[in-house]
C-alpha cells in the first residue's frame, strides 16, 4: 500500500503556459480520488507527473514514502490507463493484459494464468486471442483495466478512462470501477472533466481550475460547502442558480454578496408562502422523468428549480419560489469565496419571520 | 469488382509487354549461342550463363553483391529505424538541428561526397575491403526521415503505456514500434537494398581487387574485355545482366505489397 504525497508542484510547459501552480495534495492508501476540472486545468498533466511521463518543475512528489521526482515510470509502482486506452494493436488480448509481466521477467505459464484471471474477473475470457481492432469499445476498455490490473500494483491512475464510451456503457463501468477499487483495495487516482463521475466514485475530488488547486476534499463538503463559486458552479446538476444577495426577500441592503442556491434547495409554491419567497413566472419546463426541471423568471433573475411533477404547478401564474436558508450558499462579489453566514443569517432570518 | 473492361484489359497487356520487352529480349538472347545469335539461327543454350559464372566470375560478384548490399540494408535498416526513433520521440538538445541536418543531406548529390569517402577510407585502410564498400552506403538519410515521419504517425499514448508497463526506451522501440513500422521498414529495406545492388560509381572507386567486384562491376567489365573476338559477345552479357537483375526481382516481388502500402501509408492517415 502506498501513499502519495504533491508538496508544490510546479510545472510549465516549454515556450507554454504554467499549468500547475505550487499544487499540494496527500492521497491515503486504498483511496479513490477523482482531480476534476474543466479542460486545460492541469488535472492530466499531474496525472502524469504523478506516473513518470513529465518531470514537475519544481515540487516534491513522494510516493510511499520515497521521494519519487527523478523516478522512471516502470520503477514507480504504479498502472496507468490511458483515456484512448491504448492498446497495443499488434498484440492479442492476452498479450496485452501479460505484456507488463513479461518485461518484469514472470515466467510464461504463470503470466498466462495471470492473464486468463483478469480476463475472466473483467469478462474477457472469451476474447483473450483476439487482437485490439475485433473488440467493442467497451471491451477495449476493459482490457486497458485488465493490463493494468495483471500487475497486481498498488496504485492506478486513470486518465478519463470513461470518456470515449457511450452514455449506457459509461453508467455501467463506473459501477464495475467502484466495485474494482473495493476488491482490490488499491488507491486511485482518476482524472475526468464529468461532474457526476467525480462525485459518484470518489472517496475525496480535487476540484482543479487554470493549474490552481480549488477544493480538495469529501464529495459531499464539495457539493455542501463548496470553496468557491467556480466550485458551486462547476460541480451539480443542474447548476447552481446565482443571484445578487440583496435581491433575495429578507436580504435587501446585504451588499457585495452574491447568493448560490442549488436547484434542489429551491420549493415551488402555487399560493403565496408564509416565509419569504420570490415571485417567480416559469419560461420554460423541462420533465426529466420523476421531476420536472422549471425555468423561471423572477425580479432577482433567472432560476431553475427542481420538484416533484405535478400538473397544476404548469398552470400557476404567477407562482412561488422559497429557498432552505440552511443550505444556502453566499459568495463574496469580489473573491469569489464563499462567506460563513450561517449564525447571522439565522438571526435575521428568524427577525424576519 | 467493376467487370472488366477488355479495352482496357487489352492495353495494359500491351502496356506491361512494352515496359516488359528489354528485359525478356535480354533473357531470351541469353539464351542463344553467339554465332547462332549473328547469323541469325537460334540454337538454344545454357553456355553463356555457364561461363558467365566460371569463366567469368560472377558467381564470385554475386556473392559480393549479396553480401554488400545485403549488409548495407541490415545495418542501414538498423541505424535509421534508431536515429528515426530519437527524432521522432525525444526532445534533446541540438535534436531538430540534427534533424534538419538529415533531411539536408538528401539534397547532397552522392557524387560530390565520393572523393572526402574516398580520402577517409585510404586513411582508414579500409579500400579494397568489404568494410570499404559498405560503410559510406550505411547512413541513410532519407530512409531516416521516412521511417521518422512514419513513427510520429504511431501514437505516443503506446510508448507511454509500454513504459508503465515497465519497458525501457528501447524496448518500446523493438517491441511497439518496429512491428507498428513494419510496412515502412520492409519498404525502406527494399529501397536500400535496390539502391545498393544498383550502385556502380562507389564500388568503382572503393576497389581495385577483383575478388570484390560486385555484379555491377562486373557486368561493365565484362562488356569491356569484349570476349567476343571484335564482336560484343551480347548473349554472354545477357545472361550476366539476368543473373544481376534476377534477385533484385525476386526480393521486389517478395515486398512489393508491403512496398505499395508502406509508400501510400504517410498520405492518409
């Protein structure tokens, strides 16, 4: 088991950009972490600093324990799949899977054991003499898993491993790669721009912006208690709604505050509200199956809501959106960082009412 | 399969025979007997290519060709698919100068380096060598940058996996890219070894011993010493230019399908 540890790493790339800034992280043993971020964040390039492909130009990489900077990547330990899985097209899938085994000088039979074990743990038995191109893209990226896995390492790094599969297939995987990790108890390091793959896989996201570490920590602190309001509003489905703070009913006069409120925080009411509530007109409604995804207008801006489906809400005219002041998030205008407001707004709040 | 068109069948048979025409006049004269030839008489005979190789040599020049040209492609090959790989996978210093360095010596008439070859050579005492003949001829710049722009086609994820898998560079190089580049290199083996076999000006220059003739040489030589008493012995020439051509034959049509793949390959991708 080991772990890895980023002290400020630094990395540019020559006549290019810095794409890393003084990024630090500690990644546990056994865990999964997923670094998100949109595309030219810098999440691949630490990938692959972390495997060996890139030098860092400045920074500490330490990998159990050791200092692993000026590491090769076949010393380090570690199994990389690649987004565009690349296989090797002139060998067959058995060969693929023990072509790892082989350089480490494991003997014929037993590396062909090996093989035909991870073929028939990822369902491949069927295929191991079949060359890359006669696979689907599913099964390309099962022995991409599957040549990573023969090697029994400690750690992986996946590359946007997901990302060429189609909707059904990649919903299917990303179960298979969770109930990977719990069987082989490896850490994992996965690299992907898809929101929903970060938050469903990962013991802990790093969310990455312009080369710039932005939040670091549980799925569930990320979504709650977002850093930033790049953080609130890279991360959720459907995105966060950001209003001016001084345009939410009981705030008025509260400056340089913007207000974040997540679509699912969000209540439509027909009649008029006890607690403070916007007056709101709906432009367009989206149905999603159990609910009904409302766009809506109101004198703070547009929003977007989530509820239940119920026919007679289409008809109101207007209608009524209160927010759950608890899980209302407040940015500063200037920073971007969110504010703690949570006692004062109690107290107001509860003046209000 | 369109079906066939038997005006164009038709001319193409007629195309391939005209193009064809020397070459089977020549087997066919090689054929004959000499004074038969010159009166006009055709007597079938097997004596020219008897004597071309005892009387003559060339059994002795077409081992030197094998071995010369055969050696220049091994090592050619070798030399190229390596300098071929560090131009196209690694970034190092003085590498692109280097490179543009290769790719000059393609505008280099060979002629003009046969004299500072030649002076290198007697300073090394390497004339009249096997050594001599196929030293200059190993450095290929063309096929190096062929073979080069051929690897970058191959993508660099592959290397990359091969290294996590625990390859060092010339593992990747041996076990990813020589057998991803192998209609490149059968069509750059074929290439130097034509070239090779072909070459008449350095073995001209490099040797003086006639055990180290190659066919080439020995071919002008043999028109030379004109054995045909006044009279150019054709038949006789005929049956050495067919023991010269034959192999370079059998070889193109053993790579030709590799040869027309590995040329169209760079096109598209």
């Amino acid at each position: 088991m080991s772990g890895i540890v980023l002290r400020n790493i630094r990395k540019t790339y020559p006549g290019g950009p810095t794409v890393l800034h003084d990024v630090s992280m500690e990644f546990h043993p056994g865990e999964f972490i997923v670094i998100v971020g949109p595309s030219g964040c810098g999440k691949s390039t630490l990938l692959r600093l972390i495997a060996g492909l890139e030098r860092a130009d400045a920074g500490e990489i330490e990998i159990a324990g050791k200092r692993a900077n000026d590491l090769a990547p076949q010393d380090r330990d570690i199994a990389m799949i690649f987004q565009n899985y690349a296989l090797y097209p002139h060998m067959s899938v058995r060969e693929n899977i023990a072509f790892g085994l082989e350089l480490r000088g494991m003997p014929r039979a037993e590396r062909n054991r090996r093989a035909e074990e991870v073929a028939h743990m990822l369902q491949l038995d069927a295929y191991l003499e079949r060359k890359p191109a006669a696979l689907s893209g599913g099964q390309r990226q099962r022995v991409a898993m599957g040549r990573a896995m023969a090697r029994n390492t400690s750690t992986f790094l996946m590359d946007e491993p997901l990302s060429n599969l189609d909707n059904a297939l990649r919903v299917a995987m990303r179960t298979e790669i969770k109930e990977l990790h719990r069987q082989l108890g490896a850490t994992i390091v996965y690299v992907t721009h898809d929101q929903t793959e970060a938050l469903s896989l990962a013991d802990r996201v790093a969310v990455m912006k312009d080369g710039h570490l932005q939040q670091f920590d549980r799925p569930e602190a990320i979504y709650d208690r977002p850093q930033n309001r790049f953080v609130a509003s890279f991360l959720g489905v459907p995105p966060i709604n950001f209003i001016a703070a001084d345009r939410l009913p009981g705030w008025q006069g509260m400056q340089g505050l913007t207000a974040g409120l997540r679509p699912d925080i969000l209540t439509v009411h027909t009649e008029r509200p006890a607690r403070p509530a916007l007056e709101a007109r709906i432009v367009l409604s989206e149905m999603t199956g159990s609910d009904l995804l409302l766009h809506c207008d109101s004198p703070a801006g547009r929003l977007t809501v989530t509820t239940p489906r119920r026919e007679r809400m289409l008809a109101a005219d207007p209608l009524w959106i209160s927010y759950d002041l608890d899980r209302t998030l407040f940015f500063d205008n200037d920073s971007g960082e969110r504010v703690d407001l949570e006692r004062n707004v109690h107290s107001i709040f509860n003046t209000e009412e | 399969m369109k079906p066939e068109n038997p005006i164009l069948t038709t001319l193409s048979v007629a195309a391939g025979l005209l193009f064809l025409s020397p070459v089977l006049y020549s087997v066919w004269m090689s054929f004959q007997t000499a004074d038969a030839f010159y009166t006009g008489k055709l007597v079938f005979t097997l004596d020219n290519y008897g004597r071309a190789v005892g009387e003559f040599n060339f059994a002795r020049y077409l081992v030197n060709s094998l071995i010369v040209s055969g050696l220049v492609t091994v090592l050619g090959i070798t030399v190229a698919t390596l300098a071929a790989f560090a131009f196209a996978r690694f970034t190092f210093r003085g590498g692109d100068l280097m490179f543009g360095a290769t790719v000059a010596t393609l505008m280099i008439p060979s002629h003009i380096s046969l004299i500072p070859n030649y002076l290198t050579l007697a300073k090394a005492g390497l004339l009249d060598t096997y050594a001599g003949l196929i030293l200059p001829a190993i450095s290929n710049g063309f096929a190096a940058f062929f073979l080069r722009q051929y690897i970058r086609g191959i993508p660099k994820a592959l290397d990359e996996a091969a290294y996590m898998d625990g390859a060092t560079p010339l593992t990747v190089l041996w076990r990813i890219i020589v057998p991803l580049s192998r209609p490149a290199i059968a069509s750059m083996a074929l290439y130097i070894f034509i070239t090779e076999w072909n070459n008449y000006i350095w073995p001209l220059v490099a040797v003086g011993k006639q055990d180290l003739y190659t066919l080439q040489i020995g071919l002008a030589r043999l028109y030379k010493i004109n054995p045909g008493e006044g009279l150019v012995d054709w038949p006789l020439v005929m049956a050495a230019s067919t023991i010269t051509i034959l192999p370079v034959l059998i070889g193109f049509l053993l790579v030709e399908r590799h040869l027309v793949r590995g040329i169209t390959m760079g096109a598209v991708k």
